[in-house]
C-alpha cells in the first residue's frame, strides 16, 4: 500500500469516527435532558410573556439527474422542506427569565405582556393560563 493510499484510508476512518462520534454526542445529549427533565417537579409559577422567537430552518431541495430517464426515481429531484421551532420567553415574579419550546398553537395563543401562570418540568412546557385582563372602564 502506498503513501497516498494509507492518507485516504486514514481520512476516511477520521471522517467516520467523527460522524460516529457526533451521532452518539446528539443521542446521550437528548436521553440526558430527557431523565433531567423526568426526575424535575412539575412547577406552577406567575408569569410574564416578554418575548416571542421562532427558528426556521430550510432544506433545498435537488433537481433531477442529468439524462434521468422519466420513470427514474430522480426524475424530479426531492423538494425543499422546511421547519420552524417556536420558543417563549417567560419572566417569573423573582426576575428569573426561562426560555421554552413551545408547539405552534401554544405559540400563536400567547402575546408579549400577557400575564398569567405558567406550569414546566424542567425544560418542558406543560401550559400557560392567561390572567383575564379587564381593558378600560368598567
């Protein structure tokens, strides 16, 4: 085996163990936060809506292969795809400020100054109940 060949095999080996690595890092992260989140006490707080963010993440799409024959399954290429994550921040009576995902129902529901009692489990969102809110006079 030459020199040139021995450099390729060991860059393909760093490569892989890299991608390994970081599949394992993602996975024991994940599992981690989920005990943290399990062995956490269901809290019920006052709380604040200060602010509101979103996370878009796209995906483009591939066009077909050159010369692809029309039955081909690439004939069309995949198509671009999004998602979006949805997080609130949420300030307690002490200061304290929490960030939380939220789903998008949840997101849409919620406005910055809105008030009212927040329930999480670590970095879970379990619900927000609104304080009713009288505008003006009575």
């Amino acid at each position: 085996m030459s020199g040139m060949e021995a450099l390729v095999l060991l860059f393909i080996a760093v490569v892989g163990v890299l991608v390994v690595g970081t599949f394992a890092f993602v996975i024991v992260k994940g599992v981690s936060q989920w005990r943290a989140n399990e062995a956490s006490p269901l809290v019920s707080v006052d709380a604040l809506v200060v602010s509101r963010r979103t996370d878009v993440r796209r995906r483009s799409g591939t066009t077909a292969l050159p010369g692809a024959d029309a039955g081909s399954p690439m004939v069309s290429g995949t198509p671009a795809t999004s998602s979006t994550t949805y997080y609130v921040t949420f300030e307690e009576p002490s200061g304290e400020r929490r960030e939380l995902q939220v789903s998008g129902q949840d997101f849409g529901q919620l406005a910055e100054g809105d008030r009212g009692h927040l329930m999480h489990q670590g970095t879970r969102f379990k619900g927000f109940t609104r304080q009713n809110v009288v505008d003006g006079p009575q």
